[in-house]
C-alpha cells in the first residue's frame, strides 16, 4: 500500500481549481498507468509509420512463421517474428492499435451520447418517455449483439464506419441504463426542488443540475465502453466484418493465427496479449477517473 | 386597508381523487410583510403541504381542491406553471429541510449562489460573483472565498445551512419558506441559525413562513403561529397569547408536552388520549358539515 501518500495538508496557497483536478488525477495510480498506456498506444497509432521496423503488408515467404527473438530459430530482423507469409508480427500490431483506438474512442463517444442524452430524458421525464426509452432498451437488449452487429455492417457494408456504427448501435443502452437510473435518484433530491422553486426550467435543471452529478458515472462508463469497443472490433474483425483485410488489425491477426497456431502460435499471441492489455488499461484509467473526479469521494 | 404579502384562504387539498380523505381542511392564514409565521403540527399535519403549495411545488398525489393563496393580492392558483415561475422565482425562495441534500454534490457553492442572481437579476459573472462573497459574509461564514471555491461535502451541515439561507435572501424575496431548516442540525448550531434567520429577515423586511414542530423554535423566533392537526387550524395567534394563554385544549396539551428547562418537574406530560380524541371528533364533525354543505 505504497500509494497511501501523507502528503502535508497545508497548501501555501489556494489552488485554483485545474491545479486540484489535476493533482486529484496524478494521486490515482489507475489513471498514472492506465492513461500512461494508452497515451503510450496513442503514440503508436500516429507515429505508426516511423516506428514500425517493417511493412505491415510487406510478404516474404522465405521468412514466413519465424519465431519471436529468444526462440530457436529466430531471425533478428523480427522482434516479434512473422506469420505464415512472413509479415512482421510487430509491425502489424503497431499498425493495428490505429483502428483499434479510432473505433474505441470515436464508438464510445457515439454510443455515449445517444444512451446519455436518451437516459437523461427518459429519467427525468419519467412517464410515457420513460416507458418508451425503456421498452426500447428491453427489446435492443434482447437482440443478440453480434447478429445485430453483423446485420449492420451487412447493411452497411464492411469498413470502419459501419464497425464504428455497429457498436454505437448496440452498446448506447449501457449508458441508457445506467444514466437513466442515476438520473432518477438524482432528481428526488431537494437540490432539484430549489432549482424549481428558483424558476429554472426542465431543460436547464437536467442539464446543468442532474448532468454534473451523473458525469463522473459517465466518464468510468465511457472508458470501459472503450475497452469493450476495442474487443467488439476484435471480434468483427475475427469473423470478417470489419476493415479488408489489407488493413492490419488485432482481430484480424487473431483470427489468422488462429488457423496456424499449432505452427505459429505468436501470431495468435501478440495480438491478443495487446488486446487484454488495452482493455485492461481502458478499465483502470475508467475508474481511476471515476475515484479522482468525483467531488463526494474525493478528500 | 392593506393587501397582506400572502393570504391563503380556505385552502383544502385531497391525496388523489376529490372525495378522499383531505389533508388539508379550511386553512386560512395570513403573513404580513416582514413576519415569521409559524406553521406548526406534528408530522402529517399539513404544515409542509401547505408550503409546498404556496411554492408550487405540490407532489403529483396531492389535489388543492379549493381555496386561494395570494401573494400581494395575486392568486397564484390561477397562474399557468410558466406564469408561476416568473412570480415566484425571485418573489418567494426556500430554506429546504435537509441541507445535506439541497445542495447539489456535484457543483461548487459560487455555482450555486450565483444561479439566481444571473437569471433573475441578469448579473454579469463577475458581479454575481461579488455579490454572493458579500452574502456568504452576511450569513457569517467564515473564508467565504473559500467557501465560494468549495463542493457541498466539504462544509459542515451548519455552514452549509447558511449557504442556503444567503441562497434564499439573494434576491431579496419578499417571502421567504423556511421548511423546518434546523431539524436536521445539531442543538447549538440551531441556535445560531436561527439568529441568523431572524436577523436576515429583520435586516431585508422579509415575510417568513416557518415550518417547524418544535414550540420552542416558535417561541424562539416567531411573531404569530398558526397550529395544526390533521389538516385543520386548531389555533392561531401571536405567538405570546398562543404560548401564554392557549385556548385549544390541544395547544395546552401541547404546551404540557415541551420539556421546561425553566421549570423542571414540568413539561414531557403526554398529549392525553382525550385531546386526542376531542380534535379528531372536531374534525369529524368539520367534515359531516362539509360534507352537508357540498
């Protein structure tokens, strides 16, 4: 229990209020290797092309299925070794952290807003709103997700925009429901009832009032849904429907080492170690944020 | 003859459907500018509905059947909710029950005392900002820039009390509804608060309707009193007749109930099962001759 630091409690100066936020941030350990991960991966995805010791795409048949370094057999030139058609094991999981993390970020945020801003109203409303919003929740929730993500990307077509599409479609009834709950108990509190009798109308009321106090929820759930997004990629991808599959991506690579893992099971490995890492990270940096940023567990 | 700030005449509510058994029988009360009015009962009363009413802020289950509530002459059953708002947003504010609730967790306090000031008095940030260090310094907080930077878990119940008292006086309301503010406080805090209150009332000249149930409040900072049961005035007065020579047998009970610090060996006595019984036949027969009536 290291990080139960005693730092002196008597500050010199009031800190102004980033100060604080941010000295909330830096004392969660979560967020330091969490957000340190995937700020890590961040950097990957757009250096990609300069980090990367080879072509992604790039074949050599002589060179296919050699280990990673410190195996026998290994060829220098590949850390990670390659697959079967001689791709660098390496270079494509660098590669595939930029889908990864486009469709985690740009997915979670989507689905977000649509489950927040319909768990807000459905919430607050109460009523034939939140009858309809939860019906609506029951019967999605009901629809097996990967028929549902395959019935979008086959409508769609396969590529980015449609995986991306697929999992706002599916997912925004986790921040429905949650959102949706939270903003109930909310909205029995007196607080409420003195923006009332202040004269602020509904609308202001669940947005600056309610809002606030459901955000820290949100954000541990935005992060976690960026974890789950990155393995719903994984698993499009593994059966196909993703990207082609001249675009290195961590599904595809599993679902290609799959095949050989008998001869080559690296190929298998890598991507998956970097997908349990990156959901990992997701998790932690959630609620290492969820601990740091809200006010009442704060000290 | 003046108009009073609020006249709630003959005011009767139903819990669901008209013909259920009221919770409110006949009220009338009147509040002249600058009283504290008491409204006093114990639990089920009606005390709180009826300051719910007047902030229209009624639950769903609760129906005013009849009767009026005027402020300045205005009926403010009559108004749509938006027209309500705009009466009574910067007119009438609260001092909620439960402080530890009535802030809002999630937001800083200069958030909180700024809110009405913007909207109604159309403040710039800047002033709005000054004004509410001025009434934190009013309801004497001490660090009130401090205050001002802080979230409602880091005060203590009484200071955070206070914020909502400067809350309530900053648009100099002409009414203000303080629904039973000290119960959730601790004894010597209670006293200050309401010192406060009295004070901050005496220095605006604002009306206050005090809901409490505690005689030794009312004592404390009431000019009149009105005392419920069930729904229905068994008394009202200035508080010193109300105190000194109560007429119903229920206040006297009542009066035989608070414990005497002055007096030891008086007071703690049990409302008699009587009393008891003679109100709620009073009001038995109240509702037969409304019954006739209507």
């Amino acid at each position: 229990m290291a990080e139960i630091a005693t730092a002196a409690p008597v500050p010199a100066a009031p800190p102004s209020r980033l100060a604080k936020t941010l000295r909330a941030l830096v004392a969660q350990p979560k967020v330091i290797w969490g957000g340190g991960f995937i700020l890590f991966l961040l950097l990957l995805a757009l250096a990609a092309p300069f980090i990367a010791p080879h072509d992604p795409l790039a074949q050599d048949l002589m060179a296919g299925t050699l280990p990673p370094v410190g195996f026998a057999e290994h060829d220098a030139a590949y850390l990670l070794g390659t697959d079967d058609l001689g791709r660098d094991v390496l270079s494509r999981l660098i590669y595939g952290t930029r889908i990864a993390l486009t469709v985690a970020v740009i997915a979670a945020v989507l689905a977000a807003l649509v489950g927040t801003i319909l768990g807000l109203l459905a919430g607050y409303y109460g009523g034939i709103v939140d009858t309809v919003v939860s019906r609506l929740i029951e019967i999605w929730m009901a629809f097996p997700p990967v028929l549902l993500s395959i019935l979008v990307v086959a409508i769609m077509g396969s590529g980015v925009t449609s995986v991306i599409a697929a999992i706002a479609i599916i997912d925004w009834t986790r921040f429905a429901r949650v959102v949706r709950a939270e903003t109930m108990a909310q909205a029995q509190a007196d607080y409420v009832t003195a923006a009332r009798t202040l004269g602020f109308g509904r609308l202001a009321i669940l947005f600056r009032e309610i809002l606030p106090n459901v955000a820290p929820v949100l954000l541990a759930l935005l992060t976690l849904e960026m974890g789950i997004a990155v393995i719903v990629e994984a698993i499009l991808s593994f059966v196909g429907l993703s990207v082609s599959s001249d675009t290195p991506t961590w599904g595809g690579m599993i679902a290609q080492g799959r095949q050989i893992i008998y001869q080559a099971w690296w190929v298998f490995a890598a991507p998956l170690a970097a997908l349990f890492a990156t959901v990992l990270a997701f998790n932690q940096l959630g609620d290492g944020l969820r601990r740091a940023l809200d006010p009442v567990m704060q000290r | 003859m003046t108009v009073p700030l609020l006249a709630v005449s003959h005011l009767n509510a139903v819990v669901g459907r008209a013909g259920n058994a009221p919770v409110l029988r006949d009220v009338s009360l009147t509040i002249a500018r600058g009283e504290v009015h008491g409204l006093v009962g114990e639990s089920g009363a009606g005390k709180s509905t009826i300051a719910k009413a007047i902030l229209g802020i009624l639950p769903h289950g609760i129906r005013i059947t009849g009767g009026s509530i005027a402020l300045e002459g205005e009926d403010l059953l009559t108004f749509d909710a938006v027209t309500l708002r705009q009466k009574l947003g910067p007119a009438v504010s609260l001092i909620p029950q439960d402080p530890q609730t009535a802030l809002n967790p999630g937001r800083r306090i200069e958030a909180q005392l700024t809110d009405g000031l913007r909207l109604w008095k159309g403040m710039s940030a800047k002033d709005a900002h000054a004004r509410a260090l001025q009434l934190l310094e009013e309801v004497q907080m001490r660090e009130p820039a401090r205050v001002m930077r802080s979230f409602p878990h880091e005060l203590s119940g009484g200071m955070r009390q206070r914020v909502l008292i400067a809350a309530a006086f900053a648009l100099e309301p002409k009414l203000v509804i303080a629904d039973e503010p000290t119960t959730a406080l601790d004894v010597t805090v209670q006293k200050q608060i309401l010192r406060l209150i009295r004070s901050m009332q005496e220095r605006h000249g604002t009306g206050v309707v005090f809901v409490t149930h505690d005689l030794g409040v009312v004592a404390q900072i009431c000019d009149r009193a009105t005392l419920l049961y069930m729904g229905k005035v068994m008394e009202q007065g200035n508080v010193s007749d109300l105190l000194n020579k109560p007429r119903h047998a229920y206040t006297k009970a009542l009066m035989e109930a608070c414990p005497r610090y002055d007096q030891p060996g008086r007071g703690l006595a049990p409302v008699p099962e009587e009393v008891f019984a003679a109100c709620r036949a009073e009001i038995a027969a109240f509702d037969q001759a409304g019954a006739g009536h209507g």
